[in-house]
C-alpha cells in the first residue's frame, strides 16, 4: 500500500514539493550562512518525494540554535513552501482518491515551517527512536 501511495504521491504533486524544496536549497547555498539550511531543504526533498512509510521525528540533541536556525528558516523558505502544501492539498481534496493526499500535504506544513531539529526515520523504526531520544 505503501508503494501505490507513493507513487500516486510522486505524479500527482510530490515531484512538484520536491522541486520546490530543491530550488530553496539551491537559493540557500549562495551565501555560505545558507547552507545548514540548504541540507535541511535538500532533506525536506527527500522526503517530499516518498513521505509514505516514513516519520518525521524530534531530534533529541537539537538545542536552541535549532529554534533560531527555525525562526530564520520561516522568514527565508518555509511560508512559501508551507503555501505549495495548502494549495496542493486543497487542489488534491477535490477529488475522493486525492483526499489522502491532501491530507499528507497538510501534515507536511509543520515541519516546512520548522524543520531544523526533526530527523526522518522509517515508520518502523519512529516508535523506538522516539522511545531512545
């Protein structure tokens, strides 16, 4: 089920979230200040590729940098990614078969407003993660 849900993710809106956090990245690597962000946005492509299957969970060891690397993350990026996740979603809720879809791309809004401090793991293994952080 797992792979039908992601493929169907990747066609119908997950390609087009992926290239949109791979261009933030690309934009983020100009200055030299940008690139910790680059590599969160290169990992928030990753997963908006294939998010079936797979978690997002808190890193245990991120501290306070992490909240202001955040903080500068929203102003930067994340309100206009946040944006290409309600605007997907609403467009894939219009039909029955998309609602699933749109419901993952709501669920994905958080952590592109917030992603420094989050680590993506298999679903599998989310539980004991979070039980060992």
């Amino acid at each position: 089920m797992r792979l039908l849900l992601n493929v169907i993710w990747l066609v119908f809106g997950g390609l087009w979230m992926a290239l949109g956090y791979a261009f933030a990245g690309i934009l983020l690597t100009i200055t030299i200040i940008g690139i910790p962000f680059a590599i969160a946005s290169f990992r928030m492509a990753n997963f908006a590729l294939w998010p079936f299957g797979r978690r997002l969970v808190d890193e245990p060891t991120s501290g306070a940098m992490a909240g202001i690397g955040n903080i500068l993350w929203l102003v930067l990026a994340g309100w206009w990614l946040a944006l290409g996740h309600i605007l997907t979603g609403i467009a894939q809720c219009i039909t029955i078969i998309g609602i699933p879809l749109g419901i993952a791309n709501f669920k994905l809004i958080p952590v592109s407003l917030m992603p420094l401090g989050k680590r993506i793991v298999d679903a599998d293994d989310a539980y004991a993660f979070m039980r060992a952080g």
